[in-house]
C-alpha cells in the first residue's frame, strides 16, 4: 500500500507564486502545495503576526538535527521489508522468517540502561512542567498487539500533575464528524509544559478513513500544517488549522496559542507471528481478555496490509520539525529502551530547567530563610 502525498487531481494544477495568505482560488493550490506554501510564507516574514504573538512563538525552526536516533527515522519510499524484531547482542531472532535488527547490547544491558534513562526522562519531565516553556506529544502508532500501552508503562515515570493522559483515536464519532479531522487532535493536546499520550493517532485517518489517493493527500497536508503549527506554537483554530493574521497582525479571539510542542512520533513494528501469540495471550487471560474484540481477531490476516498502509501513511508525513520514527518491538525490553533513549535525548535537547525563585531572592537570603524555618521546626518538635 502506496501513499503519495503529492497525489493531484485528474489535471494538474499551476503553482501560484503568491502569499498562502493572499485571497485567490483555492483550486489553483494541491493541499499539500498549499501548506508548503504556507510554511514558506511564515518561514520568510511574508505572513506577518502582531509583536504580542510573535514573542511567543519558537524563535527558531527545529531540524532533524534537534533529534537523535537519526537511523530510526522513517523516510518516504523506503518502508518495504522494514524489520520487526531488535535481537540483543548474543541472541537469536525469536522467529526464524523475521526481519532483525542487531542491537549492540545484551537484554541484561538495555535493562540496565532502560532504568537509567527512565529516571533521566521523569527528571526533565518534572523540569519541562516546572518551565512550561513548552510541551511535549509522544505519538504512538500501530497495528492490533503492536506494544503501545506497554511503551508508555515502561519508558515514562508520570506524576499526575505533569501530563494531560492518554487517548486513543479510532473511527470519528457523531460529534467529531460534524468537523474537520484535526479538531478532535485540538481536543486532546498537552497543556503548557506537560506530557500527552497518543496510542492511536490522527494518522489512523490515512489509512482507514481516507478511500481515494486524493483524500489521503488532504488529510497528510491538513496533518502537516497541523503539526508544524504546535510545533511553532502558532495561533490556531478550533478545527486545527494556522490562524492567519489580519493587516494588523492579529488573529480571531477565537484562536488559541500554545507553548510550542515537541512531537516524537512512533510507529511500532511487529511480525504477524508475534501478533498472533499476543493475541492469544489476551484470549487467554482474564485481565486483559478485554483488549481483543472480534474486530482485532478479524484483522490479523490482514496485518501486513495495515502495517504497510501506517509505514506509508507515516513516512509521508514525517518532516524535518516532526519525524517519524521507526522501532521493531517483537523485542519489547529494547523497543522499550530505544524509545526511551529517544524521549531522553529530546527532552534534553529541549534542556527544561526549573525557574528560579520567584521573588529573586539570592542563594545567601534562600539559606537564611531555609536555616530560620529548620530552627523553628525542631524548636516545635523538642517541646
């Protein structure tokens, strides 16, 4: 299964050399030549925010040098044969007819390292909320028994406070049909310096919702402008699109602007083996029966039509401010671990650090004030 964002319409359309902004005919643009456009357009100053806005946006664009594991990262055109399974150094693959991919370290090594990274990452999460300078968004995205829930138990330490949740996008309900496909995403977003969990993702819409080569390229173009405006922390409407300003530079009041985001964005691979005996594992256990439906049962002879369709999907909407990345997770102690150094290495690339006091008291007034409180406590306490 093929994607191809620049899928156009039976004739071709001319380029306009114009503002994404300007008013003109909006058939003259494909969507995805209308958001590079626009992209563009902020990129150069051409589309102009008022002093009051502009202060709040990222001061500069994120590149794919702002993130690590460069060899994870899926491109487009390159998601045929992609491998399931990271064999740790010394073993073999569990499955004879699997795609592997040799890790340098032993399962007792990527435990080790899993562990340290895990309290790296729950320390600059503490720090990201403590700033709240910025958000953070970990997409996760794959096929029936791929490991998503698993991911965010193993690799990510929360405290209530620092994370807006976990939610699921499956098909569109009553409600969420009467707007665009981006307004449900809008809905469910990290509030300033917190955590946010996606397991299943606007890319879903791609693959499943999306029926012909032009819807697909919509929705990949709406998803792009999506995810470049959190990212930028642009003004943006209620249906997930950039709010453009006015002459003035202002935007609608009802546009919201949020702290800029990261997004890590993950598509898990698993071989169809593995799915089957996940599956049969939850059949088999009453904790967690609940998670397989006939629907999942159905599917999995179709699983490798569906991992391709996400390979594509995801490929074609990863760009250089929000990548996606790849992760075999047959293996899950180091899937778990590659994700873990990834969220590590970004949330240190964002170097959270929590403010100062908030009155400016100097460190000799804060051990003063510190002593006097001590002093007092275990006066109290003798008596």
């Amino acid at each position: 299964m093929k994607i191809n964002p620049t899928t156009q319409t039976s004739k071709p359309v001319a380029k306009r050399n114009v503002a994404a902004a300007d008013k003109g005919p909006s058939e003259t643009f494909t969507p995805g030549e209308r958001v590079d456009q626009l992209i563009s357009d902020l990129q150069s100053g051409k589309v102009k925010y008022s002093p009051e806005i502009q202060a709040k946006i990222r001061p500069q664009e994120l590149t794919l040098s702002d993130f690590p594991c460069q060899k994870y990262i899926l491109k487009a055109g390159e998601t045929d044969n992609l491998p399931t399974e990271i064999v740790a150094k010394g073993e073999k693959s569990k499955y004879k007819g699997a795609t592997t991919l040799d890790s340098k370290l032993t399962t007792k090594e990527n435990i080790k390292d899993l562990e340290k990274r895990n309290e790296a990452i729950a320390d600059n999460i503490n720090g990201l909320y403590a700033q709240k300078t910025e958000s953070l968004m970990v997409l996760l995205e794959g096929d029936n028994a791929a490991g998503k829930d698993g991911m965010v138990k193993h690799v990510f330490t929360i405290n209530p406070m620092t994370t807006n949740g976990q939610v699921a996008f499956k098909g569109a309900n009553e409600e969420e049909r009467k707007h665009e496909p981006n307004w449900r995403i809008m809905k469910n977003l990290a509030g300033p310096g917190q955590i946010m969990f996606h397991n299943r993702s606007h890319y879903g819409d791609v693959v499943f919702a999306a029926k012909t080569p032009e819807d697909k390229a919509k929705r990949l173009a709406d998803i792009k402008e999506l995810e470049y405006g959190l990212t930028m922390g642009l003004p943006m409407t209620a249906e997930g699109r950039i709010a453009l300003p006015d002459k003035q530079g202002n935007v609608d009041p009802s546009a919201v602007q949020r702290p800029p985001m990261r997004f890590i964005k993950v598509l898990l691979g698993v071989s169809q083996e593995e799915q089957a005996m996940r599956l049969a594992d939850r059949l088999e256990d009453d904790a967690k029966v609940y998670k397989v439906t006939a629907a999942d049962l159905e599917g999995h002879p179709k699983h490798a039509e569906v991992q391709g369709g996400f390979a594509d999907a995801m490929a074609a909407g990863s760009t250089d401010f929000a990548p996606t990345y790849y992760l075999p997770n047959d293996n899950k102690v180091t899937g778990w671990r590659k994700l873990a150094e990834i969220a590590d290495r970004v949330l240190e690339d964002m170097a959270p650090e929590p403010p100062g006091n908030k009155d400016g008291m100097s460190m000799e007034d804060r051990q003063a004030a510190a002593k006097a409180l001590r002093q007092e406590a275990e006066k109290k306490l003798r008596k």
